[in-house]
C-alpha cells in the first residue's frame, strides 16, 4: 500500500518547520551564542560554538530519525514519542513567549513559525489514513484516501 495522503502532508510540513528551524538558527547564531555566554552556569564551562553546533547536530540529527521511523518505516511508536516530544517542545516555546531573557525579533518569528509547522505535522499524523498506516490497519479501502 503507498503512503497516505496524511503521511505526504506530514512529510511537507516537517521539512518545512525543519528548514524554518535551520534558517533560524543561521540567522540568529550570534544571538543565541550571546544568551549562553550570558548564561553564568553555561559561561564558567566555556564551551563555546563547538558546543552550541554540537546541540544543534544531536538536536537535527533526532528530528531526522523521527522523521525516517514514521514517514518511511511507518512506525506508531515514533509517531506517538514524536507528538509527545514536540508537543511539549510547542508548550515549551509558547510559555517562554514573555521570557526577557531570551532573544526576541527575527529569532522569535522563527522559533514560533518552526512551532506552528510542527504542530501542523503532528496534526496530520493523527488523521485517519495516516492512524490507519501507521497501526498498520490494511484492512481500509485505498480509494478512501484519494
């Protein structure tokens, strides 16, 4: 059986919150290597960029390995650790809204945009023809899905 419809809009809209995160993260590296550095507990370690690039490595790295397990390997487990991760990744990100510590402007508009793409994906993870794939229900008509 090919993916679903579901699974294809999931796909779209990971890479696009995926590429929002990426260009985020260019646009605003100086900005948040300046909150760590402000950060006294991150300061006294003195990690520097290394560390930085290395969260951020591990961080994508995690998100590709989710996308892979549900979009290709058709894996509910994932589907569901994927839901609950970034969905409090999105609660996370809408409580520090008012934070004065963090940076605001283009890293905020990014951050919320990769957030409102996420939440989207995950949405779509949950509609019936993708709940049915990924639990493996082959039973459906295929002609529903089209």
């Amino acid at each position: 059986m090919e993916r679903p419809k579901s699974i294809i809009a999931f796909e779209r809209a990971f890479w696009a919150s995926f590429a929002f995160s990426l260009i985020g993260s260019l646009l605003t590296w100086d900005d948040v290597l300046n909150a760590y550095k402000r950060d006294p507990s991150i300061a006294e370690m003195d990690f520097g960029s290394g560390f930085l690039i290395a969260i951020l490595g591990i961080s994508f790295g995690i998100q590709l390995l989710f996308w892979y397990f549900i979009a290709r390997k058709a894996s509910n487990v994932m589907r569901w650790i994927y839901a609950v991760l970034m969905g409090l990744g999105i609660v996370s990100s809408l409580a520090m809204l008012n934070d004065p510590a963090l940076p605001g402007g283009i890293s905020l508009v990014f951050s919320l945009g990769s957030s409102a793409l996420t939440a989207l994906a995950i949405f779509f993870l949950f509609r019936p023809d993708a709940s049915a794939w990924l639990t493996k229900k082959r039973d459906v008509d295929p002609d529903t899905f089209r």
